[in-house]
C-alpha cells in the first residue's frame, strides 16, 4: 500500500522497514530451533544412521555365523585330532602284536628243534643202553672191566644228559611261546576294550591291567622258575 504521492513517504517507508525487521527477527526467533533439524533432514542423516544399524546387524550377523563356523570347525578338527591319535594307537597296538606273534612263532620253530633233538638224544641213550648189553664185559682183569663199565656209563650218563638239557630248553622255549601268544593276545584285548570304552577312565583302567599283564617281567623258563623280587617288581610312575 506504500505511494509514493501519500505524505511523508520516507516515515511511512522507515515504517514499513521497521516493521519488516521486527517481523523477520520474530521469525528468526521461532524457527531457529528447527534449523538443525530441517539441516538433519536435509542432510538424510536418518538413512544414514539407519544405514549404519543394519551394517552394523548385518556385521553381528556375521561374526555370529563366524563364530559358528569355527566352533564347528574346532569340534571337527578335535574329531579328527581324536580318530588319528586313536588311529595311530591303534597302528602301533597292531605293529607290536605282529611283533609279539613273529617271535611266538620263530620261538615255536626253535621249540619243535629242540624237541626234535630231545628225541634223537633219548632214542640213542636207549640205543645205547640197549647195545651194551649184548657187548660183554672182559673177564678176569679187573682193571679191563672197571674201564669197559666206566666207559658204559659215562655214555650213557653223556646222553642222558644231553637229553635232559634239550628237554629243558625246549621246555624254556616253549614257555615263551605262551608268553608272547599271551602278550599278543593281551595287546589285542586292550585294543577291543579301548574301542569299546566311552569315557577315558575306563580306557586308563584297561590300559593299566593290559601294562600289567603285558609289561610285568615273566620267567624266562631257564632258571626253574626262580626269579628275584626286584624281577618281578614292576614300577608304574603317576603324573598327575
């Protein structure tokens, strides 16, 4: 409504400037406080945030399925730490129970020699023995006759112990064929049980009675069955 042709145009002028300032200071005064706001929504600081929490989800999601992973991976890998320590256990079970059975049988091949040899020496003892009696002894001199029966026993004495002996170590020998059938067969029993145990007490206790019963030192078979007591001690040492 300003004219130029109104009276006093430069106060109705001033006026109206003033009035403008006054009104732009009022709307300053009630919009400043949505400024940031309307700069916040201008900027997309929302999808921006919003954004940044499903990546920071989709990261948890992640690492959750990571941590999964490998968790499974950890079982799998115990797994199969577990079947190739149990594999080669087993593996070195099998070696030493071949080898207790390859000396069983080379102890058996020596056992029927010396049975053989027990069997030649016992049939020419008899021989022998047999023999002497159709070659008679001289008459008349003493000394021929003391020297021609000196003679028959000391033969006979000879094979009788040569028979004797081989009859020993094939005793001996044979003895340790049972001893190491026994050992091989106690080998395969703690294998079984192993196996078939479900829980590592129970795996220790077969594994003590198959130590005992395979490592605790047995007669040899050479001295009659006489051994010391430090022989027969057999020593178990316990880490805990």
């Amino acid at each position: 409504s300003f004219s130029i042709e109104q009276n006093n145009p430069p106060e109705v002028r001033d006026a109206i400037v003033a009035s403008v300032h006054k009104r732009v200071d009022q709307f300053y005064t009630v919009t400043t406080p949505w400024i940031p706001f309307l700069a916040y929504q201008k900027g997309d600081v929302a999808r921006n945030i919003e954004e940044l929490t499903k990546a920071a989800r989709s990261a948890n999601d992640v690492l959750e399925t990571a941590k999964n992973a490998v968790n499974e991976k950890t079982e799998e890998i115990d797994g199969l730490i577990s079947q190739a320590r149990e594999a080669s256990a087993a593996a070195g079970v099998a070696v030493f129970t071949q080898d207790f059975k390859n000396e069983a049988e080379q102890l058996e091949s020596r056992a029927k020699t010396w049975l053989r040899a027990t069997g030649l020496f016992a049939a020419g003892t008899v021989a022998v023995a047999l023999a002497f009696q159709f070659i008679p002894a001289p008459a008349g001199d003493i000394g021929a006759w003391a020297q021609h029966f000196g003679a028959k026993v000391a033969a006979i004495v000879a094979l009788f112990t040569a028979t004797v002996w081989c009859g020993r170590v094939y005793k001996a020998v044979s003895h340790l064929v049972v001893l190491n059938k026994h050992r091989a067969n106690a080998l395969q029993t703690f294998q079984a049980f192993s196996r078939a145990a479900s829980d590592d007490t129970t795996k220790d206790a077969v594994l003590l009675e198959a130590t005992h019963s395979i490592f605790s030192p047995g007669s040899s078979g050479f001295l009659d069955g006489k051994s010391s007591s430090r022989e027969q001690e057999i020593r178990l040492i316990d880490i805990g």
